[in-house]
C-alpha cells in the first residue's frame, strides 16, 4: 500500500462480505465500498478530473463522502476536506486558494456552489450528494462507471493525498499538504496502537473532514472493523448505538463524554460491551475519565493528540501498555516528539518543565499550499513542527498539554492556562462542561472567566465554584467570576471554541 486510497482494495480482499459501514440510512460492506468508490474514481477521471487536481467534499457524515473521499483519492485527485460550519465565503475562499477543480455537496449547499463556479475558472464539476440540477451532476450518475475504462492510479509515497484546510493566527486557513506516506501511516500507526482488529464496532460522531474522524474511520478500515458512523452527535443517540452495536470501541472528543454522562438516558445504558474509548481534540478532566471508565466495567479512555499538519495522531496511549491519566501519550512508532524551552526551542525542556511541543517524522505535513512563508515559520531548519501546544513530558516519555500558547491568559504578569481551571472546575459534581475565557482588567491585564453548564437536576453559585478551585489552584490562577451558561459554543468536532466565549456575555441563561 502507498496511500490511503489503497485501503479499501485492501480491506475487501480479506473482509469483502463484512459489514464496514453502518448509518443510519444504510450499511455497505467492504466490497461494496470498494466497488462504489472504484466507479466514482472511473467517472471523476471520464469528466476530465486529472491526478494531482484539488476535488473538495462539503457535507455532513453520510456514507456518500465516505465513498466520495475514497473514489477521490483512487483517481489520482486530492482531497480538500472542508469543515460544514465554514460559512459560502469562507468556502469560496478555500475553492480559489486552491483552485479545487471539482466539489461534492449537500443540497443545501449546491445553490452557492453553483454561483461559486460562475467566478472560479478552475471548478469544473459539482456533484449533489442529494440529485443533480441542470448545472449539476447528481452522485447517483457517477456510482455508474463510465463504458469506457478508466487506468488505475497508482500513488507515489510522497505525492500530496489531502489538503485539509486549518485556521490560525494568520486570520486566514492555512492549508497543509498531506502526503499519502503521512495520511496511510497515521491510520495505521494508529490502528496498531489501540489493537485495532476485525472484532471491532466503532461508534463515532467525530466529522469525517477532520484529521481525528478520518484516521478513526480509516483506521478501523484498514484492520476490518466496522464503523457506525453518527450523522451528528447526540448524547442520548450515542449511548443507545454503543448498546445496540456491542460497541467495542467510542471515539470522541471531552464534549461528548461529558454529555453523556449528563444524560439520564446513561443509568439505563449498558456500556459492558466497550473494551476501550479514545478522547482527543482538547485536554480533558481526570474525573470525567475515571467516571466512563467506571460505567464501561473498568474499560481505559486511551488520551492521544493530534493536529491537521500531521495527519492526524501524533502521540497517544498503547492498548496493552499502562494508561496514565492526564497524559495524551507517548510518540506514535517512527515520530519524533520532544518539548522545546521557551528561551530556545532547539534546547529541549527538562522532565516536568514546560515549553513548546514539537514533532518530527514521517507524518509532517509537506508544507502550506502555496505559502512557504508560512511554512517555513512552523517547520524549522531541522524539521521540526511546531505545534503551538505548551506541553511537558516526564520520566517516562509520557506527554502532558497544559494549553495551547494563544489561549494562555496573562493575569498581573503570570501565566494563566484556561484548561488548568477546566480541569479543576470539571471535577465538581454539579458542572457537566466547563470552558474558561478571557475578560480585560484594568489593573491585572486579563482575568479569567469561566463559562459553566450545570447538569440537570444540580445547582451551584458562582462563590462554591471558585471556592472549589481555591484547594487545587494558586491565588492567582482562581477564575474571578462565572457565568451560568446552557451551551458552549462548538466546532463541528465538538471542540470548544474559547474565542466565542465572550459573546455568552451577552446571553442570559435560563436556570
């Protein structure tokens, strides 16, 4: 195999007839996976798409992006996975700096895309997921392979397989160029780390444009498990298929546990059936942790990290090897990863000291598109990536994320990290989510705020929460007010969003 287009030929060749995909409209076997996607990659090259062409996908979780991600990379194209929060100008902004010859879409999208293709020379095709148009073509017509036949493409290790769009501080997203070698090892790695195997039901609402959905779907893929892929996240809906599934495997970000366990639906569910859960995107409560697990009969919440530049993973925690708590892991086989000083990121920090996480190996992103300027201010002369996650490791190897440096929030001349207090805060009984922001002060700078979710049923004051804090943090580090919140703003992953905090300021929750 040289890319993640060679999975599913790879996968139906040992598990043809085994059910691969499980939604709720319908349930494909690695054959019929294989197939669909081997028809959509013969009809993409009949219509002119050529290797190396940017093809964008733009829908929900659904088993047609599934098949469309895979026809994609087997024409040769590459995909451009785009978030469905992104707004139609943040979408035509990705579809120019890319020149994406081809997008596939939800109905509710294909008016805007049709317009886009109006002052985009490069977009030649868009393809409804839900029926064509007369300036469209509908999925259906490319499950049905051109007569003529179209040569297999065969991927090189270092040919660009993805570009998956990132925002940063730069105001606009970056996109980085995955190569094949990065997004098929990930999977792998992956799958190798949490003992992935053809026994496996993995439920997951994790999106599949993002690095975290794509390598659990795809890993899983590669070791002949079967995926019950959620349209969207609902906590009641994601306890009852872990059920109904046998589940042995839940993958999620810190939300979704914390939902779950906050619904009520959670003392009738029968979790018996999970071997182990995975949780990634943000640092998550220790309590919440040792709480699943407890439900689950004992089964480990495996903590990994991971971002866009490198495909996915970058470390987490071993199956059979000793879970630590707080911890997202150790490297991934074959990566580099080290913690940098603050002063001097070539020095790397003493055990327990933190500094800048860095990471270097096969699964670095082979640049930004079109931007080498910003390439070359996140990759270093010696290769290494850096991450922007101020982490530590201890004497084992073991890696800690403290925070990310742009979220840090300086109070009086210290050094505040929000998911510090979150951690704390989540340990209550009474919170079910937690995110903290910042709020201007004219004496100390910032002060840290904290946006908290009750769980039904409970109650708790402003003054018992930062009491509560008061035994684990310093002085300095105590939120100075808390709001009482019914929601917290979300990314499409489920990831809390800190820089949309402040706008619950504006919004009186109902208590």
């Amino acid at each position: 195999m040289h890319g993640p287009g060679d999975i599913l030929p790879f996968a139906a060749a040992k598990h043809g007839r085994k059910a691969a995909l499980v939604t709720a409209r319908r349930t494909l076997t690695f054959a019929e996976l294989d197939a669909m996607s081997g028809a959509v990659a013969a009809s993409l090259r009949s219509r002119g798409i050529a290797a190396g062409d940017r093809v964008s996908i733009l829908a929900a979780n659904r088993w047609e992006w599934i098949v469309a991600y895979h026809g994609i990379l087997k024409a040769g194209a590459v995909v451009n996975p785009l978030n469905v929060m992104l707004t139609d100008d943040e979408v035509a902004y990705i579809a120019r700096d890319c020149s994406t010859a081809a997008i596939f879409c939800e109905a509710g999208r294909l008016a805007a895309m049709e317009a886009l293709r109006d002052a985009l020379p490069s977009l030649r095709e868009i393809v409804s997921f839900d029926g064509g148009s007369p300036r469209s073509s509908s999925f259906e017509e490319l499950l049905e392979p051109p007569a003529a036949a179209q040569p297999r493409f065969v991927a090189q290790p270092s040919d660009m397989s993805t570009l998956g769009y990132t925002s940063g501080t730069t105001g606009r997203p970056k996109g980085a160029m995955q190569s094949q070698r990065a997004v098929l090892l990930n999977c792998a790695l992956t799958a190798t780390m949490h003992a992935r195997s053809e026994r496996d039901v993995v439920v997951t609402a994790l999106p599949a444009p993002h690095v975290y959905g794509n390598v659990a779907i795809n890993g899983t893929f590669l070791a002949g498990g079967t995926v019950v892929l959620m349209e969207r996240f609902s906590a009641a809906e994601a306890l009852a298929l872990i059920a109904e599934r046998r589940a042995t495997l839940f993958e999620g970000v810190p939300t979704m546990y914390a939902m779950m366990l906050a619904d009520p639906s959670i003392e009738r569910t029968d979790l018996s059936s999970l071997v182990r859960s995975t949780v990634g995107g943000q640092t998550i409560a220790v309590p919440l942790l040792e709480e699943w697990e407890r439900r689950s009969g004992g089964a480990p919440v495996l903590e990994l990290w991971g971002m866009t530049e490198i495909s996915g993973l970058g470390t987490t925690h071993a199956f059979h090897a000793p879970n630590v708590h707080g911890s997202i892991g150790v490297s991934l086989p074959g990566v580099e990863v080290r913690v940098g000083t603050f002063d001097d990121r070539t020095v790397s920090a003493k055990a327990g000291e933190p500094g800048e996480l860095l990471v270097r190996g096969p699964l670095n992103m082979l640049g930004y598109y079109g931007r080498p300027d910003w390439t070359s201010e996140t990759i270093d002369p010696a290769g290494w990536l850096h991450t922007g996650d101020v982490a530590y490791a201890d004497e084992t190897a073991h890696f800690f994320v403290v925070d990310r440096l742009k979220d840090m929030i300086l109070t009086g001349g210290y050094n505040v990290y929000p998911a510090e207090i979150e951690r704390v805060l989540s340990s209550h009984p009474a919170v079910a989510m937690v995110a903290v922001g910042r709020v201007p002060d004219a004496v100390k700078g910032e002060l840290a705020r904290a946006y908290v979710v009750l769980r039904p049923g409970t109650d708790a004051s402003e003054a018992a929460l930062i009491e509560h804090c008061r035994a684990q943090l310093a002085s300095y580090k105590l939120p100075r007010s808390v709001a009482f919140v019914d929601d917290l703003p979300k990314t499409s992953t489920g990831k809390i969003m800190r820089r949309e905090l402040s706008r619950l300021d504006a919004i009186p929750a109902t208590r």
